[in-house]
C-alpha cells in the first residue's frame, strides 16, 4: 500500500513541477490584430528581436513595446530593454 501512496505523492509532485513551467505563447489571430497568451505582459526586461518603425520594439515572446522616438533610435537588436511590454 505505501509503494501505491508514494506513487501518487510523485505523481502529483511531477504535475506540480511541470505546470509551472514557463510554456510558449499562443498567438491567437483577431478581427483587429491578435491576442497573446501566454506571453509575460507588464514592466520586464527582454530582448528585443525586431524593431517596427517608428517606435515599436518586438519581442520573441510575441510582445510588443512602444518607445519614445530617441529610445528606439539608440536602441539595436538583440539589446536588453526594460519596458512595458504588451
């Protein structure tokens, strides 16, 4: 009986654990655009993997950042920015 009880212990350890890992972004299309979930939004820090002019930053995620026009002209790919990420 124990070795049936310590089987489901780890079981629902093992659900635990892997539930809270992070899991990619779902980019669901819209009428007006698309809708991300999944995806980290608010204040943090992340890499910018494209820029849209004239003020956009993307990231891998599938968020986007928009930046005053002196932000985005200093910043390059691939650099690390903090922002408010939508």
């Amino acid at each position: 009986m124990r070795l049936v009880e310590g089987s489901i212990l780890l079981a629902i350890a093992g659900v635990a654990v892997f539930g809270c890992l992070p899991r990619p972004p779902v980019i669901e299309p819209t009428a007006n655009g698309a809708v991300i979930r999944g995806a980290k939004t608010g204040l943090y820090t992340k890499e910018v993997m494209t820029k849209k002019d004239p003020d956009t930053f993307l990231a891998a995620d599938g968020t986007f950042c928009r930046v005053p026009a002196d932000r985005y002209k200093q910043t390059a790919a691939h650099d690390l920015v903090y922002c408010n990420w939508q």
